[in-house]
C-alpha cells in the first residue's frame, strides 16, 4: 500500500519536530584550548565566556 503525500508530510514533521526536542539545555561547550575570559557582573557572580576574536569577518558589515 503506496503512502500518500498527507501522510508523508506528516512523519516528515512529526520526525522534524522529535529531532529538535533533542538538544540539551545549559552552557554550550567550548572546544579544548579555548582562550576564556572572566566577567564580573554588577551582582558579584562572575561567568567564563570565550574571548572574541579581534580580526573582522567578511559580513560585519552587513551584519552591524
């Protein structure tokens, strides 16, 4: 029995949907030997986020 388009597109989606749920909630994790940079925030807990990097990208321009 052939499946129709209907049914296709729906465990198309329902798939789509199932593989989206699956990511994990928190920090992301950086890559060993990321240069990491401490910030102090103005209530006292500070928070480690990787340096940004200081040579431009091709589409800063466009992006800011």
């Amino acid at each position: 029995m052939p499946m129709t388009r209907a049914a296709a597109v729906v465990l198309l989606l329902a798939s789509s949907l199932a593989m989206v749920g699956c990511g994990r909630k928190g920090d992301p994790e950086y890559p060993q030997g990321t240069p990491m940079e401490t910030h102090t925030r103005p209530d006292g807990t500070t928070k480690k986020e990787p340096k940004k990097p200081t040579r431009p990208f091709v589409l800063d321009r466009l992006l800011n």
